[in-house]
C-alpha cells in the first residue's frame, strides 16, 4: 500500500523523504503518507461538542447494499459484477484467491516465505514484526488484475497488506508469480515499510477506498481498531451514497411516488449534451458550458486523487474538499509541467483537473462506463467519439507512417507509467508532447519514453519539422513552476500571473499561491473570493508564517467558508493569533472553526502525522505541556517519525530544556540513523550546549546525507567557519552552489567569506547573483560597484 491516506488502490509505499518541510498546511512525507490534518484530544476549552448540531437528510439515510439495487437495475449490474470496483477487495476463498498457496515459495531480503493452505485457510510464512518467521492467515484479497494483494488481520483490529503480491497476467506476459513491491529495496522488520508496520496498515491507508461505508473506530486510548464496512467492495452506494431513501420511493407504488428519487445526487451532468466538431478546424466542442461543480469528478476523485481524509461525512456529487484535503502540485510528487513524476499515476484526479479535456467540460463516464470502469470503446474508438477520425487518423496528424500499427491517441497524449511494479497506468493530463520542455526544464516529454535512444533535442527538430516552430499546449505554467523550485528572482512575477489567469485549471492557480515566495495581499484577497475551493485553500497556505496582525485580517473571512476544508485550514493557520488580539466579534467564529479542526484530527489519531500536527497547533495556541504530549504519543506510535522528534525538541529549547531535546533527537536517531532533518536538528541542539565538535560533526552529516537541502549546507559552513576553517567552509558553499546557484543564504555566506578572504573576484560573482535575484536592492548593488571598483 502507499504509505499515505491517499488511496484508490493499494500500492507500494514510497520510502519516506529524509526531510521535512514544516508547513503547518501539511505535513507531507513522501510515502506520503500525506496527512494534511490530524488529531487527538484539544485543550479543555476546544471541544467537538462546541460544534453545532445541524439535522441534514443525510443524517436519515442508512446503507442498504448493492443486492437490494439489482433488482431494478440489472444490466448495471451485471456491468458492475465483472468490474475491480466489485473485487476491490474480498473474502480469502477458493474463487478469489488468485495466487498460488500450493507450497510456493519467495526469496527476498533473507527471507524464504512460503505460500500454502490447511484446514480451509490460506497461510503465509514469512517475517512477522520482530523479524522472526511466523505463520500467519490471509483473510481478505485485495484487488484482482494485474495483481493482487493479501490481507492479515492481527488481534488488535489491525489488518496489514503483505507486500509480496501475486502478478495475475497470464505467464506469457510475465505473470503468474509471486513479487515483491519494492523490488530494489531490502525491506525487513525494522523498516518503515515493512508490511507489519504502520505503512502498510489497511484500516488507514486502504479502506476507505477498497469497502464501501467505512468508518475506521480507532480507540486512542487502547490503540485498538474496531474498523466496519456495510459491504466488504466498492459497491453501488460507494458512488451514489447511501440508498435507503430511494429503495423507499421505488417500493411505493408508481402513483405514489414524488419527483424526489431520493437519491443524494443525480449524475445528469452528460444528459442532452452533444459533442459536435466545428465545421472549420474539426475541433469538438460541447453543446453547453460544463457546470462549475462537476459531481462525477469530485465523487470520482474521493479515491483518484492523492488526499488526506477530515471527515467520514463524504456526500457523492459534493466538492471533495468538503471531507478531504487535496494535494496540491509540489516539486515532490509532479514535474513543473505537471507531470506526475512515476508510480503516481493511480492518482489522476490531479492530472485530469489540469487538462482541457477537464476545461472543456469532458467527465469521467465520457470515456469509462461507470458501472464496469471500462472504456466505452477500444482503443482509439474512445477517442472517436468526439474527435473526428478523418483528421486524428490521418498521416498529417500521426507522422509515424512507417509504423505498423501507427502510435494509437494514448502513445502521445497519455503516456504510461509503471505503476505497483506491473500496473501501467495513463496520464490523464492528455497533454500535447512538449520535448522543448524537457530541453529547456528537464520535464518528460512522450517522444522520448520512445525514442530512449535519442536526445530531447531531436524530439524538437522532429517536431518542428512536421508542425512548424510555435509550441503548443493547454498547460503553460512550467516556467512559473521552475522557476519557484529554482528560486529564480521572477518566481514571484510568473506565480502570480498564473494566479491571475482566469484560464488556468484551479488547482494550478491553487499550487502557483502554495509557492508564491512572498504573499501578496491584493492577489491573497483575490484568489479567497474565487468559487474553487482549492483555489481559496492555496491561497491560505500562502499566508503560512505571515505576522499575525497581517494574518488575520486577511483570513478571518474563511473562518465561516461554506465547505468544511477551507474553514479547517484556516483555524489551523489563525491558532499563531493569540485571543487577546482576536476581534471580539470573531471569537466565537474561530471557536467553531477549531472545534471542527480538532474533530477531523480525532479521525487520525492512530497516525504519528496526526498527532504531530495537533502537536503543533497546541504550541500556536501556547499550550505546551498539551502539545508535548501529542508529539510523545506520535513517537510511541512511530519512534522514527522525525517531525515529532524535531518539533519535541524544538518546545524543549524553547522552555530551557536543551538536554530533554537532545534525548528525544538521539532516540529519534537510533531508529532513523540516515534521516538528515534528525543530525541538523540534534547539531543545532549541540551548538546551543557549546559542545562544537559534536555539532559540526551532526551539521555534516545532514549536510552530507540530504544535498538537496541547500540549508543544511548553509549552516555546517557557518559552523565550520565559526570554528577558525575559513577555506572548508567556503568548499562546502561552493559546492552547494552547484546544485542551488540561486540560494540566496548561500550566496550571501559565500559573499561574505570569499571577501573577508580577499578573493574579490568570486565575490563580486557572488555579489552580482544575488543582485539579479533581488532586483532593486540598493544594498547590493552598492556592493557590486563597490566590489568593481
């Protein structure tokens, strides 16, 4: 399973970043798990039971099962029966176990598990959580094509995937094999990753998406699961909601029965809609504006999109950022252009919302069948649809006419990746091939997963030739993207015009606000007055460490936003403004606003993430010792999990407990010995106690094992400079400066150095840098003419 809430099939977690970036917005380790909001039990004051009770017609409705739906609705059922929706997830049993328990075995880190059967059950030998081989029985499959993973429930509630899994392609395909899904890694029992452990836990990570009508019933004082679902897949209420009310109006007799089905949402949003091609370019368009909500995207994306969970109160046909926390487009997990980077693509919630498929008003059931998932068509015949063969076929538009059979519509426009090992999986982005991106930013381009032989330079040539020198494409914004991620000095100036560009899909213009290098009040003000919640929560997570008599006037506004994420977001973020500076008026508004913050956390609390992060509003909100006791409950359930460590040893400085700190770090160390965040964070712990040798030698280290931290480089020279080595510190900068020639601490140390050495040389290049990075700055650019002179 992917080590993240975020889930539309289980998959192998990616092994977590060794740095963390502490943005209270979320905490995103890769591996991600990604927790955006997380809990526990608040401060005496903050309690669920401050949140208003408001009846809905949800609150009546109660899940009947996908048989009672079959007797009305029989061909989708049977369209249903023979989907993955329906084998998402099953009992162990002679017709659903897909892999061979006849005595096979599997070689992998040391490890020989072996696969068999007795007495009725399906058994596996393999390592158990103290590495020890152990037996242990499969109660449930989890999906079924092209592979297939096995469920172990222990006695606590806890239900683990095993990450040796069954390849279900026919032999001739590779199939037919047991494979482990971190292939080129050696996962054993004191990994974070290993199938025992807390990333591969199915309660968190899986069911939600795999079982319909899942509550996860984690009781935080037994740290057990009592997890329940009313049907073991993903039956029709897991997409319609819950059915009792329309079974009532379809048992009435037909006289009798009013306009209200009773059904939570009405997927019409296709009815009486055409696809016509424009008499001139041949080019479809729809025969009426899409609507700003698009029901099937938002119910789709609950398990296609990469999110974090807030509330099990999930209503089909409503914005998913009403119950889940999307993930926006980080320099993590997608390339500047939007790309997802590999083994993300069961995630396509975020690619399809950044394509003009999207923009132009196409939805899920246009191309897949809701029923059976499959596409309504084979191969390009999906395509056909709307886009007119006598043009798309043609040699003019293909090229590849010496290629029997031609590159079909996926080749260039949907380009695969692997996914789970064997799982490929499409791009849902449908982008126009730009090799001149992949020249100028180093993105993937579909000629080249080709022509691996060939540089992205005669992709271009190729290009030009058929088509002419002008790039096309709907996604434009990967300039503004490199450059926040390269920290050029026009980040701000691209960013804010892909903010400002009505055009853009929302959750670009949502990310473009996550990565604004400084916020801009007017754009801010701007962007939460836009319909897209995820614009409105980008622009939130823009405001992120802002003073707090700014903040709050910027976003107090959002403390009664009508969906429920943005509201959650926005108490998180006001919990830095203490209540004596809260308007009196809006007091009881962040009141309610953090009460809800609080009961999205308690829906996480089996999770360090969790924890963690109400660790850190209880230290916005000055409660100290409540907040020490989230990060301690985050480290019992994950003694590695770094933010917990830092961010304990951080409340230890700050109340004059350095040595608490550093037991906390090193503990922290002896599970984690590579993580870098940990060794800067304990070498800064050691320059605090005077013990310099110590921490030069942790500096290093984190410097060492995370070259991608530019900060890390930055403090170990300043270390080593504070030390009397001058010409080391220097070496490590430039160095650095290597891979992050636009950081500007860097810069400015490597000034500073490189002057006091006398090499006016280096530092008037130093000097010029960062006066094309911060245009307009007196300071520097008295510097430069200084250093000429």
């Amino acid at each position: 399973m992917k080590a993240r809430p975020e889930q539309d099939r289980s998959a192998p977690a990616q092994r977590p970043a060794p740095t963390f970036r502490l943005r209270t917005a979320a905490l995103l380790a890769i591996g991600s798990g990604a927790l955006f909001f997380l809990v526990a039990s608040g401060p005496s004051w903050l309690k669920t039971s401050d949140i208003s009770s408001k009846p809905t017609r949800e609150a009546e409705l109660s899940f009947i099962g996908s048989r009672a739906c079959s007797g009305c609705h029989q061909a989708e059922t049977r369209l249903w029966q023979s989907s993955q929706h329906r084998h998402a997830m099953d009992h162990a049993t002679d017709t659903s176990v897909r892999g061979d328990f006849n005595g096979a075995t599997y070689d992998y880190a040391g490890t020989r598990s072996r696969f068999f059967r007795k007495d009725q059950k399906f058994l596996v030998e393999t390592d158990g959580p103290d590495g020890k081989l152990a037996t242990f029985e499969v109660k449930y499959t989890f999906g079924v094509d092209p592979l297939q993973q096995y469920l172990v429930e222990f006695p606590d509630g806890r239900i683990q995937a095993l990450s040796i899994a069954w390849d279900t392609r026919p032999k001739d395909q590779g199939g037919q094999r047991w494979f482990h899904l971190y292939p080129d890694a050696a996962v054993t029992s004191n990994d974070a990753l290993h199938w025992t452990r807390l990333n591969q836990n199915w309660n968190f990570m899986c069911a939600e998406c795999h079982s319909t009508d899942v509550h996860k019933n984690y009781d935080v004082a037994k740290d057990r699961f009592a997890t329940s679902f009313s049907e073991i897949s993903v039956g029709c209420e897991a997409c319609h909601g819950a059915g009792s009310r329309h079974i009532a109006w379809a048992n009435q007799k037909p006289g009798a029965r009013g306009p209200d089905n009773g059904l939570l949402v009405r997927f019409d949003e296709r009815s009486g809609i055409t696809w016509p091609a424009d008499a001139g370019t041949m080019a479809p368009k729809r025969s009426a504006p899409p609507a700003t909500l698009r029901k099937e995207v938002e119910t789709c994306g609950r398990c296609h999109a990469r999110r974090g969970q807030l509330s099990e109160d999930w209503v089909p046909g409503r914005s998913l950022s009403e119950t889940h926390r999307v993930s926006l487009l980080d320099r993590q997990r997608f390339h500047a252009d939007g790309q997802m980077r590999d083994d993300e693509e069961a995630y396509n919630y975020a690619s399809f919302k950044q394509s003009n498929m999207f923009a132009k008003g196409v939805t899920c059931s246009d191309c897949h069948d809701p029923h059976s998932a499959a596409l309504k068509a084979p191969g390009d015949g999906v395509c056909a649809q709307c886009h007119a063969p006598a043009k798309y076929e043609s040699t003019a538009h293909r090229q590849h006419a010496n290629l029997s059979p031609p590159p079909g519509c996926s080749s260039c426009h949907m380009p695969e990746r692997r996914y789970m090992v064997v799982d490929r999986r499409h791009d849902h982005g449908f982008r126009i091939p730009r090799p001149d991106l992949s020249v100028q930013l180093g993105t993937p381009n579909a000629c080249n997963d080709c022509h691996r032989d060939k540089p992205a330079a005669w992709a271009v040539q190729q290009i030009e030739t058929w088509f002419g020198p002008e790039s096309h494409g709907f996604q434009t914004y990967a300039g503004a993207f490199h450059a926040a991620w390269s920290e050029t000095a026009d980040a701000q100036a691209l960013l804010a015009a892909v903010v400002g560009s009505s055009g853009t899909p929302g959750i670009v213009r949502a990310s473009a606000l996550a990565e604004l290098p400084a916020p801009d009040a007017d754009l801010i003000r701007r962007a939460l007055s836009i319909p897209d919640p995820l614009v409105r929560l980008g622009a939130l997570d823009a405001l992120e460490g802002i003073p707090p008599d700014q903040l709050w006037t910027l976003a107090s506004p959002q403390l009664t936003d009508p969906v429920l994420g943005v509201r959650i977001r926005t108490a998180e973020l006001l919990a830095s403004v203490p209540p004596s500076r809260q308007p009196t008026a809006d007091r009881s508004k962040f009141t309610q606003a953090a009460a809800e913050f609080v009961a999205a956390q308690k829906l996480n609390a089996d999770r360090p993430d969790a924890r963690t992060a109400l660790g850190n509003f209880l230290a916005r909100q000055a409660s100290a010792a409540e907040a020490e006791a989230e990060y301690r409950a985050a480290l019992r359930l994950d003694p590695s999990f770094s933010p917990a460590a830092i961010n304990l040893s951080d409340l230890y400085r700050q109340t004059g407990r350095d040595e608490d700190g550093e037991r906390v770090l090193r503990a922290a160390l002896s599970y984690s010995g590579q993580n870098a965040s940990l060794h800067h964070a304990l070498g800064l712990v050691l320059v605090r106690e005077k013990r310099a040798g110590e921490a030069l030698d942790e500096l290093r280290q984190a410097a060492e094992l995370d070259p991608g931290q530019p900060r890390y480089a930055y403090v170990y020279a300043v270390g080593l400079n504070s030390s009397g080595r001058r010409d080391g510190a220097l070496a490590v900068l430039r160095n650095s400066l290597q891979a992050h020639p636009n950081d500007r601490d860097t810069l400015s140390a490597a000034l500073a150095l490189s002057r006091e050495k006398g090499d006016l040389a280096s530092a008037l290049g130093y000097a010029e840098q960062l006066s094309r990075l911060m245009p307009g700055n007196r300071e520097i650019e008295d510097l430069v003419k200084q250093l000429k002179q």
